[in-house]
C-alpha cells in the first residue's frame, strides 16, 4: 500500500504541472484546485481538517504551527479530499505517522512524498554527502527552504532514504531557528503565520450568493468581516490603482 500512495503523490505532482524536482507554490495550488483554504488559531492537537461540498473543497490549517508544518497538513489534507477511498469529515493531527489510525498514517505519507519528492531530495544533496550520515546542516537548510518543509518533515524523508540514522536525525532536530540564523537564514518558516489568511474564491462565493439573494445584505457583510473584510468601514477613499 505504501507503494501505491508514493506513486498516487508522483502522478498527482504531474497532473497538477510539478515535476519531481519542483517545490509547491500553495497559494496557485489552491486556486488550481479551486479549493477555498482558511488558516485559523487552533488547539494543538488539531492540525487541519478537510470538508468536501457538493459546490467546494475546504481545508482548515491551524495558523498557530509552523508555516513548514502547515504545509505538510496542507499536504496531509489534499490526501483526505483526493485520494482517501474512506473520506469523512475530522479533525486532523497530521506528521504523527500514527500506524494505530491507518488512514492517518497514509495521509502522513502522501504529504511526504508530495512535499518531499525523492528526486528533488536527492539533487539538493551534493555527491560527497550522499553517503549514510556524510549530509551537513547547511544542506539541510537549503533544502527545506526550497520546499517550504518543516525540519520534522524533511528528517523523516532523510532518514527514509538512508542518507541518516536516528542519532543523526536526533542531532539534527534541535536549536533549529539560532543555527538557521547564524546560517543567514529568515526563521519565517519555523514560526507560526498566517492568521486570518483565506486563499480562494469565498468572496466571490459570498458576493453571487448576495447578488442572487440566497443570503441577506447582514449575512454577506458577516461572511466578509470573517475574511477580514469589514465592508460596512469601508470609506471608499483608497487609492483607485
């Protein structure tokens, strides 16, 4: 089965115009898709959630992890709405890689190979690191900057494809932000972001909802202010660029 979910991440990068060397652009990922993402502050436990509409597909990121982790449980979530023969609406806790919740588990692994292909891995590592534990820091760097990955995350692939053991991995996952910053490197990736963010067309939804009176001028203005949108504010005298 493990084969089968590598090889449903591979096609789903080609069919959405990746190739195996590629990093994910999210925000053109969505709109791809035409799935409305909403980031919100949640309880830690809970990663994301999925929710397929008859019109769209939802997917709920907690805003209070990492943007590298955020992307993994983008990556996890788009698991649930496309591959998961078994889909049901729940609240994710995604790079758990917990066998006990199978589905769980399969989700962890298609957003590891769908954010972390093998190709693109292994070409960010020179020739005289690609030996078992020869890998250094600097390229550990390099490579989850390129793929916008979580150190978690990209370890987990590391140590999968053999170029690592556990005291390594274990050597390599702390003090993460003080040595990227001492490699020049911004610690955006390691830090929470993105609240109140929506990626989509919801306010497009919710103004042809209004405009065809499928929902009053009260409930449209709420929709947007959930947006960060207060219309009703709103003076009118912006630039008109």
């Amino acid at each position: 089965m493990i084969y089968k979910i590598k090889k449903d991440a591979i096609e789903f990068r080609d069919e959405l115009g990746y190739g195996n060397t590629d990093a994910l652009n999210f925000n053109s990922l969505f709109i791809k898709l035409e799935i409305i993402a909403v980031f919100k502050p949640l309880t830690n436990s809970f990663s994301g959630m999925a929710i397929k509409t008859g019109l769209k597909n939802f997917i709920l990121i907690n805003s209070d992890h990492s943007i590298g982790r955020q992307h993994f449980s983008i990556c996890h979530e788009l698991f649930h709405l496309y591959k998961d023969e078994t889909f049901a609406p729940h609240h994710s806790f995604a790079g758990h890689f917990n066998k006990r919740k199978i589905n769980e588990y399969y989700a962890d692994i298609f957003a590891s190979y769908f954010l972390l292909p093998d190709d693109g891995v292994l070409n960010l590592i020179p020739d005289d690191q690609l030996e078992r534990n020869k890998i250094q820091i600097e390229t550990i760097l390099k490579i989850e900057h390129y793929f916008g990955c979580s150190r978690s995350a990209l370890l987990f692939r590391l140590k999968e494809l053999k170029i690592i053991d556990t005291d390594l991995y274990d050597q390599f996952n702390h003090s993460i932000k003080r040595i990227a910053k001492l490699y020049g490197y911004s610690t955006e990736l390691y830090e929470s972001g993105n609240d109140g963010k929506v990626i989509g067309d919801y306010g497009t939804i919710a103004k042809s909802l209004f405009d065809k009176e499928k929902i009053s001028e009260g409930h449209y203005y709420s929709l947007m202010k959930d947006i960060g949108i207060d219309i009703l504010n709103d003076s009118g005298n912006g630039s008109q660029d």
